[in-house]
C-alpha cells in the first residue's frame, strides 16, 4: 500500500540532501545549487545556500518565455464589485514589471522592506511580485488591521515604504485605509519615506489630506499607484541568493510581540513547487481557488506564488463564503471559472453548512471541473467533512500547517498517490516533515497515545528560517523545548498506519480530576450532532475537579430544538463517545463563535472571560461584537 508516498517519504527522511536537490531542479535557478543544506549554525539551518534564483521570474518570466504568454495566470472576481477581471501570464508580467520600475525609482533596492496593507484586489499580487522581482523583502499585513497592530509590524521590520488603497470593502461596510496607515505611521517609529496608494472608487480619504503633512517629525509622500505607475520603466529581475528573505509575515506572539516568520527564496520556492506536484496535482492549464487573504499564510502560498510558479491560473476572490450574495458563491466561482483545485477553510465550510443545512445552494452549479476540495485553517471535524464529501463529491483533504512551515506538515498526498481518507485525520505526513509524538520529557510516545506533536530537525525547505531580527526568539519558542525537534504546539497522535491525528493546541488538553482530556475529541462529538454547525469546548477552572468541559454550540439555520432536549442529548453522547470521566455537563447556545479573521475560533479568549482572567481582545477578531455579546454568558455573574 501507498508505495508512491512510502518511497518518497522514506528518500525524504533518509536522504533530504538528495531529494531536495532534486526537487529544486523544477524551478529555474540563475546559479543552481550543489549543496541542499548549511548545517554550520545549527539548530538554525538554510537550504541552498550555494544557489541563486529569483521568484517572480520563476513565476511569470520563465512561463511566457516557455510560450505561455496567452494563458490565464489571474482571474480577479469581486463579488463586492460583481465583476471579473482576467490577466494572462503576459499582462501580469508587464504590471509586475512596471510596479517593480516603479519601486526601483523611489530608490528600493534588494533588502529593503516595503509592507504591503491592501485588500482582495489584483495590487495586492502585483506588489508582492514586484518586491520579490527587486529582492525587495515585503511585509503583507491583511487589509483592514487596526492603526496599533499595524504600527507594531511597521516599528519591528522598519519597511522604507507602504503599499496601501483607498480601502476595503465588506458586505456591510467600506473600510478606509488612509486614516488607519495616517495613525499607526504616527505611532510607528517609521523609517518609511513613501506610500503608494491604489485608488478605489467610493472612499471618503484622498491622498491629497495627507500629502505635505509632517508625521513623527518627518514628511512622507504619498504617491497614486496609476500616476506612478505611467512614467515607471519595467525592470528585470534581480537574482538573489536563496537564503535571502523573500518576506515577513507577522502570526500573534504569546507575549504580546508579534513574531515575524522569516521565509527564504529558495527553499520556499523549492517547497511550493514540490507541493503542487506531490500534494495539490496542480499544473498548467489547472485553475486553483484558494478562498483566503493575501494576508495569511495560506495566501501568500496557495493565491499568489504556488500556482503561479506552477504555471496554473489562481482565483482572487474579493467576497465571503456566505452573504455575497448568498451561500452559493463558492459553485459559481467553481462553475464560472472551471476550477479544477478548491481550498478554503472548516469554518467557511460551517458557514456555508449553517446557512443552508443541505448545501443545494452550491448543489445547484454545474461543479464537474473540481477534481479536489482541500481544507485548513482549523481542525476539519469529521461532520464537516462528511458535508463536504457529500456536498462536492470529489477528495476531501484535510491538510494541517502553520503561518511558520509556509506548506502543509500533513496531508494526503493526491499527486504522489490518494491515500484512503480517516474523517478526523489530515492523513499521513508529508515528504520533508519528520513528524513524531513526544512526551513532555521528549521521549517519544507509542502508536494511538496523545503528546506534542514534533518534527525532527532540519525542518524542510520552505519552512522558517528564523524570526525577523531574533534568531534567539526562534530558537526559543520553537527549537529549545525538545532537543533536536520543532516543536508545534499542537497535540495529537499517530495511528498505526502512520495516519496522524491533530487533536488542538497543547493548552486545549483540560485536566478533568486528574484526566487529561482533549478537547479537540469532544468537539468532535458535539459537531455530530444533527442540530449543531459549529462548536468549542473549552476548560475552565474548577475549584473541585481543577477543570471542567463546557461547550458551545451554534444551531444550523432553521434548527428547531430546545436548550434542554439539546443539551441533554449532547451531554450523552459525550458520555457515550468520551466516557463519564469527561463529566461533561454544560451546553451553551450562541448565535457565533469568536474567531480570528483566517477561521480559527479564540478558545484561550473565552476561557479567560470564563475564568474571570484579564484578557486582551486579539487583533486578528473577525467581529468584536460577538466577543461583547459573549461576555454576560461566559461571566454569568458580572
């Protein structure tokens, strides 16, 4: 069984110089490489080091020049526009080109920061390229942060010039970006000197408010894209070595500090490639659609460079899985553009699923392009999962990663071979990623035993290489627990078919009188029952026990059922899938879960309010109104 991935996985365990070299062959490097790894610094390792590449030709250049010119490299569809707008690999080349003159005669050179802050709009790729097309290292913050967060990541990685628009829009709102970039460049200690601006139809700033004005001591221009854009000259692509940072990408700090994943050029290159042919069966003439934000890791990968670099077409979509206009959009974006490859998030899935129970709305496009539906984000529960089988009826892949690997740890390998699917399981670990279950000594568990669910160092190419300006950071959050392991802060295990099983967070495992108990597992039962579209389970603090379960629930459109009969009929399943020793005795019916704007629901957040804890609403919430509605439920007494 599985000899495809076996042999693969095994070359890749054993033998990772030959194998990545190998793989490395499929990009187009200006220098190629002879040595896959720099093991001089270790536990900080870098592929490639001997190897000289560059991305954004690797994306467009080396694709038109193969005579490919003419295909669909972006499709750019705004269901808040309610238009489509298709570019060819050579279109894009040429906007990629342009901007990149255009940054090159502000004076960015290779090194540089430059942070981008746009929402879904086909600038958001182009400037990416385009610093990548310089050597230029950009900082994609998602469209829409709040003035601190920004001014945060723009204080820490010092960027020379922003990227922003005149703003977002969203169903039921237009956000404007000028006051939000005005506010954090006056809270920041910028070294920033420009911001370029794309002008949207229908915002209340112009850039001429901010033009002359002297922020933090220092005057700023504030340029239009499109002005900008006609007098720039196309440049060519700079070849950079392939450990130089392409870009940084900001994921939430426990201390407050946001970590600045550092990614490299070559490796993530190497990787992404890889990942399209042994995970995604991805290639040109496919179209992806990845239903994410350039401001997340898995848009940076799977919108803008994998596809592109694999010479496919990629989906940019402007909209939201329900609400633009209904539950549907998801089947016309598949029916309208012939997607061949999806990939979207559980939670998008739960909302599709909560508004329309039976899924007819997506049912009732023509979806007979889609060969695969791949899911991450959160964990894929297995009720979603059978929803989404049924409802699409093409491989349901749940694949698990993290802001840091940049490309999937675990997930069934569809274009090495498609394994057999376990609901629950994001399947067996990928080619690179030596994944092992550890106890908090380090020693490693036995097969079906939950622990911390580690990979062995060298993690492979594409992964972090450090964090920006505090290797010792890295080193410590994430290389110093375990010796000579990654550690993900996640807990699971391993069947005995190596099938891997992601049960939550390490703090998601709760202390029930002396029973560690995964809340992930009991989330899973919740999600099963008919009435439920989604669920969390939390731990509180019990003066008796030390902690107790207590879940929330959010009904399907159109459930009918009392608290009572509900929470009676949840609190037996509980015992008849977890055990008595859960003591799962509490339900409680919200009409949302707090989550952050990529899906994943703010379990330690509510634990804090529910155990009267100070707590900080965390910058990435997709709706604070939900965590003030929240609050009298989770602190009954205040």
């Amino acid at each position: 069984m599985a000899q495809e991935y076996r042999r693969a996985f095994a070359q890749a365990t054993n033998d990772p110089a030959t194998f990545w070299l190998e793989a490395a062959k499929d990009l187009q490097w200006d220098t190629a490489p002879h040595i896959a790894i720099d093991d001089s610094r270790k536990p900080l390792y870098s592929w490639f080091p001997d190897g000289q590449l560059n991305l954004s030709s690797n994306a467009l250049d080396r694709h038109v020049a193969a005579g490919r010119g003419e295909n669909i490299a972006l499709i750019y569809d705004s269901a808040m526009l309610g238009s489509v707008r298709k570019c060819t690999y050579a279109q894009l080349l040429r906007e990629v080109e342009t901007f990149a003159g255009v940054l090159a005669s502000r004076g960015i050179t290779m090194g540089d920061r430059v942070l981008i802050y746009l929402p879904m709009i086909p600038q958001a790729v182009i400037a990416m390229l385009a610093c990548a097309r310089l050597g230029a290292v950009h900082s994609v913050v998602f469209g829409g942060f709040a003035p601190k967060e920004l001014a945060a990541r723009i204080t820490d990685c010092a960027p020379v010039a922003i990227i922003t628009a005149s703003g977002g829009i969203e169903p039921s709102r237009r956000i404007e970006y000028l006051p939000a970039v005005a506010e954090a460049l006056s809270l920041a200690q910028p070294a920033v000197k420009d911001v370029i601006v794309a002008q949207r139809d229908g915002f209340e700033h112009e850039i001429s408010e901010y033009q002359n004005q002297m922020i933090n001591g220092q005057e700023i221009s504030w340029l239009d894209w499109d002005q900008q854009a006609r007098d720039a000259s196309p440049v060519g692509a700079v070849s950079v070595p392939s450990t130089h940072p392409l870009y940084v990408l900001y994921t939430s700090g426990t201390t407050g500090a946001p970590k600045g994943v550092v990614r490299d050029t070559g490796g993530y290159g190497t990787a992404l490639q890889y990942s399209m042919n042994a995970i995604y069966d991805v290639h040109p003439g496919d179209t992806m659609f990845t239903a994410s934000d350039v401001g997340w890791v898995v848009g940076h990968s799977y919108i803008v460079y994998a596809p592109l670099i694999a010479g496919a077409t990629t989906v940019l979509y402007e909209g939201k899985p329900v609400g633009t206009p209904d539950a549907g959009v998801f089947g016309r974006i598949i029916e309208e553009h012939k997607v061949s490859t999806m990939f979207t998030a559980p939670t998008a899935l739960r909302a599709v699923r909560k508004a329309d129970p039976a899924g007819q709305m997506i049912a009732g496009h023509d979806l007979s392009s889609l060969r695969s539906l791949f899911v991450a984000g959160e964990r894929l529960d297995p009720d979603t999962y059978h929803f989404a089988a049924e409802l699409f009826q093409v491989p349901v892949v749940d694949n698990w990663w993290q802001t840091e690997t940049g490309w999937p740890i675990a997930s069934n390998p569809l274009g090495l071979e498609e394994l057999p699917a376990k609901a629950g399981s994001p399947t067996t670990p990928v080619p690179g990623f030596d994944v092992q279950v550890r106890d908090a000594l380090g020693e490693e568990l036995p097969v079906g035993q939950e622990g911390n669910i580690v990979v062995r160092l060298p993690l492979p190419p594409g992964a972090l290489t450090t964090l920006w300006g505090d290797d010792q950071r890295f080193i410590d959050t994430y290389l110093s627990q375990i010796e000579g392991c990654y550690l993900t802060g996640d807990s699971g295990f391993l069947d005995e078919e190596g099938y891997l099983f992601v049960m939550g967070r390490t703090d998601d495992v709760i202390n029930v009188s002396g029973h560690r108990l995964s809340t992930g597992a009991m989330e899973q039962v919740l999600a099963s029952h008919p009435a439920v579209a989604e669920c969390a389970v939390i731990g509180l603090a019990d003066a008796l026990k030390g902690q107790r379960a207590s879940g929330y629930v959010v009904l399907k459109s159109g459930a009918d059922i009392e608290h009572d009969v509900l929470a009676k009929e949840i609190i037996a399943l509980v015992r008849k899938h977890i055990g008595a020793v859960a003591d799962f005795r509490e339900v409680t019916v919200l009409s949302a879960l707090p989550k952050t704007r990529s899906g994943k629901i703010l379990r330690k957040t509510m634990r804090q309010i529910a155990d009267g804890k100070q707590y900080t609403v965390p910058s990435t919430i997709e709706d604070v109104a939900v965590l003030d509605e929240l609050v009298p439920l989770l602190r009954p007494q205040t």
